[in-house]
C-alpha cells in the first residue's frame, strides 16, 4: 500500500464501512483507522459519545490493536477493563466511551497491515458481537485500497510519462532554435537549405491525435473498474464533468461503450 496521511476519501471509506458493521452486528460503536507511517490513528468513528478515540494512534504490541497488528489475526474481549494479555494503553479512551466489549480485525494488504477496524458494546451482559460482519468489512476495505493503489500507480505512470514528453519536447525546440541559428547564419546556401529541411515540420500521417492528459486519465480509471461517481471522486471532478470527457471520447471513436472506448485507445497505442 503506498504510505500517505489519511484523507477525506480513506475517512469516507471507514464511515461507510464502520456504518454497515454497526447495522450487521447492533455494535453500539464502531471506529479504525489505516497505516500513516509507523503508526495507525483512528480517523473514523461512528457511535461515539467523545471524540477521544480519534487520539488513539497503535503501534505494535500497544494495546489490543497491537496484538491483531503483531500477528495480522482477529481479537477480542468480553471485558475489556479485566483483561489481563493485553496492555492498556488506551484505557481512557477505550473506557472513557464506556466500552465493555471489544472486537477488532486487522485490514491486511499483501500480508501487510494497513488498518485495524473495532466494534465496541457498552454491556458485557450481551453475546459477544459476530466476527464474520466485521471481518468482511475488513475484506472489502483492502479490496478497495488494493484497487486505489493500483490506480495510483498507475496514474503516476502516465504522469511521469507525460512529464518525459514535456521534457523532450523542450529540449527538441531549443535544439530546432539553435539549427535556425546555425543555418540563417552560413553563408554556404546548400548547408543552409539542409538544416532547415532537417527541423521542418514532419508531413501529416495517419497515426491516432492523443489523448488529452484528463481524457487519458478517466480511461485508465475506466479499465481498471471505476464506475463514473468513484472516477470523480479519484480526480476531483463531478460525475458530470466525467461523463462529458466519455462521451467526447466514445464519439472519437464512435464507440457505443465506455469499455469499448478502452480498448480502441489501446489498439491504437494511446493508453
């Protein structure tokens, strides 16, 4: 997973995540976080009375969460305030929401964790919530950042890509300037006409225009399973707006299909 601060679209991610745990399992709190850094802060919380548990920042071997990190397996416990195998590092925030049961799993990326996901009762009289509701949310919270970072680097790609060809089409204009230089200043009239004839302008072909650097964006998002609400969100553009670079490139194609568009792109080398 590339290592970044935790942004609005990680928290969006939790929120949804840590609401449909609540619902699955009647937990009345549900919070985590993912990996920033050496540590994980819980930045998502949902049925909470206090905004401490947003202070919690595991590391290894702290705490229940340090347990499920350490050995990527899930946790849990009937009476948090009594239990003896874990530390409490975060008694006064654990405790300071009035919590009594608690069950974590750990969200696992390629064998690395990348956040922790916790449900919480305020009773210890109740069964011990489910583990499975709370484990397939950990599942689909990695799906989705295997995807995003997928994407990410994929993105990166094109960007460094991009910048390349900038780079080289600066360095082929000023050599072009210095040829101009070079032939308006010979007297020898062949030497001249040669030089220009070497940076003239190349005739017309048939290869494909490219695509635009936004264009070329939202079709990688495309191919890679991105419907058009998640594109925006991952370029920070509205559904609309998204929807308007597609149907420009469909017609470029004249393509019925966004998927068919992706593949016209990449049979004629432009994605």
């Amino acid at each position: 997973m590339i290592t970044r601060e935790t942004s609005r679209d990680d928290r969006d991610i939790l929120m949804e995540a840590a609401n449909g745990v609540r619902a699955a399992t009647g937990a009345e709190v549900v919070f985590g976080g993912f990996r920033s850094g050496q540590g994980i802060r819980v930045s998502a919380t949902v049925g909470a009375l206090t905004g401490s548990l947003t202070s919690i920042l595991v590391h290894p071997a702290q705490g229940l969460g340090g347990r499920s990190w350490e050995t990527r397996r899930p946790f849990m416990t009937a009476d948090y305030a009594r239990a003896a195998e874990i530390s409490h590092d975060f008694d006064a925030q654990i405790l300071g929401e009035g919590i009594r049961q608690l069950t974590l799993v750990p969200i696992v990326v390629s064998s690395r964790v990348v956040g922790l996901l916790y449900a919480g009762r305020r009773t210890s009289v109740l069964p011990p919530l489910e583990l499975e509701p709370l484990g397939r949310a950990a599942r689909l919270l990695a799906q989705e950042l295997r995807v995003r970072d997928l994407v990410d680097e994929r993105l990166q790609e094109h960007r460094a890509a991009e910048r390349l060809d900038h780079s080289y089409g600066q360095a082929l204009a000023e050599l072009r300037e210095q040829v101009e230089a070079v032939a308006a200043s010979t007297t020898d009239a062949e030497t001249s006409a040669r030089l220009r004839r070497l940076i003239a302008p190349a005739a017309p072909t048939d290869q494909a225009e490219p695509l635009t650097p936004r264009q070329r964006e939202v079709l990688t998002l495309v191919a890679s399973g991105l419907n058009n609400t998640q594109i925006g969100t991952r370029l920070g553009l509205s559904e609309l707006t998204v929807k308007s670079y597609l149907r420009t490139v469909m017609a470029r194609f004249s393509s019925r299909t966004r998927h068919d568009a992706v593949i016209q792109a990449r049979r004629l080398g432009l994605l």
